[in-house]
C-alpha cells in the first residue's frame, strides 16, 4: 500500500474524523514559473490548460473513499477569472471532490492580501475546527506549511507534497518510465 494513504490511515484512526485540505499550484496541477509581472495574466489565460499532478490525484480518488476522512481543495487566486478557470479545471480533473468543498480565496476580492497570505489558510482550516478531529493540509509553499502547523497546533499536521514523492519515487519513476518506454515504441 501507498506510504501516504497508511500516514493518512494512521492519522483517521487515531483522531477519527478527519479533513485534508489540498493545494492546487504545484500540489494537484504542474506550476508553471512566469515572471512576476505576468503571472495574473497568464494564469488567467492558460489556467484551464495546466497539467494535473496524476499521481497524486489518483491516491487523493482513493483517500476520498476511505471513512472519516473528507477532502477540501483550499487555494489562493489573484483574480476572479482565475478563480472561474480553476473550477472549471476542478471540474475535469477531480470530479470526485465536492463542489461545496472548494475553497478558492481570492486577492482580488480582497479575501487576502500580500500581508495575510502566508496564514490564510490555517485561518479557513480553522473554520471546520468544530466538524474535525484532525486538520491536515497538503501544499508546496513552506511559509504556508510552518505557519498553518504553528496556527494549528496539535490539531493540525501539514505535509509538503514532496513527502508523497519521496515516500513512493519507486513507483512514480517506475510508472513514468513504462510510459517514456511505450511512448518511445509508437
């Protein structure tokens, strides 16, 4: 079994109901690095287009079906026709999460700022502190980690998404050179 889906096994069962909120940019979908001066923009245009992290939304498919355990997209946006895109890429490519369990924060609907974005998710995980036993969040951003663990407490457990790779590199290079392998072969 997938050394992430036990973790998350051991987590539920030991604090029973538990919620995992899962980053987008460079967690669930490949990030692409722009200058600063034109990320708004070109996110805005090629948002709907990103490539999905397949590996780590399919042991997300699988965690969704375990018990005691829900799944929330929690990401930020610069602007509303970002946010628009990203449901729209949601709705391709993780059908199996609740519309009602997506939390798009959005810059310019002044639902954070430059000086709160570094705690702004812990801020919205707090806000299911009475329906969970445990708060997990999966992201990419280090200041966001170390401040939602801080933020969280005992309460929380937070994970870089390169724990997932490390922790299954054998199966995901194994798997992608099976593919590099057929793909060379057509």
């Amino acid at each position: 079994m997938n050394k992430f889906i036990e973790k998350i096994q051991k987590i539920s069962k030991k604090n029973g109901k538990t919620a995992i909120f899962v980053d987008m940019d460079g967690t669930i979908t490949v990030y692409n690095v722009y200058p600063e001066h034109d990320v708004a923009k070109k996110m805005e245009e090629e948002y709907e287009q990103a490539e999905p992290a397949s590996y780590v939304i399919e042991l997300l498919e699988k965690i969704e079906k375990m018990q005691n355990i829900d799944i929330y997209i929690l990401t930020l946006s610069k602007s509303k026709k970002i946010t628009e895109q990203k449901k729209k890429w949601l709705k391709k490519h993780v059908p199996f999460i609740k519309e009602e369990n997506w939390i798009i924060i959005t810059k310019e609907n002044n639902e954070y700022s430059k000086e709160n974005r570094d705690i702004i998710k812990a801020e919205k995980m707090k806000e299911k502190n009475n329906e969970y036993n445990k708060l997990i969040l999966l992201d990419d951003d280090h200041k966001i980690l170390k401040e939602t663990q801080k933020i969280l407490g005992e309460k929380g457990q937070v994970f870089h998404i390169s724990s997932i790779l490390v922790w299954n590199s054998e199966k995901i290079f194994s798997k992608q050179f099976k593919y590099d392998i057929i793909k060379k072969n057509d």
